[in-house]
C-alpha cells in the first residue's frame, strides 16, 4: 500500500510540474486586469440592450427617473468621452441618438461606443498608465480613466438591470 501512494505522489507530483490540469497563464499586470473588467461588463451591456424591447426603451420607473434610452446613451456618452481621450480622438456629441429614437439607432451608437472602446483597452500598456489625459477640465492618469469608465459601466449595468426586472426580465448576469 506504502508503495501505491508513493508512485501516486511521484505521479501527481510530475503531472503538476508538466502544467497538466491547471489553466494557461492569463495576461497580468494593471493594463491587463483594466482589460478583463471591461470586458467582464461589455457583454453585460450590450445584451441587456438587446434584451429590452423597443417599447421598453421609453420606460421609466417612476416620472422623476431616467428612462431605459436614457440609461443606454449614458453610457455611450460616457463611453466616448472617456474612450476617445485614451485613444486621442475627438468625439461629436452629434452622433448620440436622441432618447427618442429607435432602439436600433440608440443599440447602434451603443456599439460604436464599445468600438472606441475596444481600441483603447487594446492598447492600454503598464508603461505609460501613469501618463496624465485632459478630459475637459478634468486630468486624469490612463488607468483613472480605464478604471473609471468599467466602474461606471458597472453601475450603469446595475440600473439598465433593475429596469429589466422591473419589466418582467431577467438581467442577462442572472441567466443560466
């Protein structure tokens, strides 16, 4: 018995070391975990976009209280300010939809925003997260704003969330 559990030790001791049963190597480092919490959320989002019908984008839960459109366009507004600051780019406040407008013209801008997004996660690199951006009276480091807009993309999922529920829905981070 002594000499099964020794070759079972020899045997998972070599399979440990060869790497067998453990998961590849993730990218690390602070650029690297901005990126994974952005894209964490993203999905979160857009689905939550595309779950609400379009009759459900003038909903409000109460008269005082943004609507579901309103929501949505927060967070591309925020988004492309934020976005194109990192990656040096002007964005026109023209192209966000009205909260009047359709669903598609309001998910389309949405994207765009995750688009300009995806760009400057992309190419976010610890060397140069400490450098400071101007964001209209505002300076802030690369990773202050990284960080900053996956924070409020994360509270803005948790309102476009409520909404679906009050709706009757289930947010897509509750599925199974």
């Amino acid at each position: 018995m002594k000499n099964i559990l020794s070759a079972v030790a020899v045997f998972a001791m070599g399979m440990s070391s060869a790497g067998y049963g453990q998961s590849p190597a993730q990218p690390s480092g602070p650029a690297a975990e901005a990126l994974a919490a952005y894209n964490r959320v993203k999905p979160n989002i857009l689905k939550a976009a595309d779950k609400m019908p379009a009759d459900g984008y003038s909903f409000k839960p109460t008269p005082d209280i943004r609507t579901f459109a309103r929501v949505v366009n927060h967070v591309t507004e925020a988004q492309e300010h934020t976005c194109s600051a990192l990656n040096g780019t002007a964005w026109d406040p023209k192209t966000l939809p009205a909260e009047t407008a359709g669903k598609a013209a309001i998910v389309a801008a949405l994207k765009a925003s995750f688009d300009e997004c995806d760009k400057a996660y992309a190419a976010l690199a610890d060397g140069q997260l400490l450098e400071v951006l101007t964001l209209g009276p505002v300076k802030r480091s690369r990773i202050g704003l990284a960080w900053g807009n996956v924070s409020h993309d994360n509270e803005q999922y948790a309102t476009l969330a409520l909404y679906l529920r009050l709706k009757g829905l289930v947010p897509p981070s509750s599925e199974k």
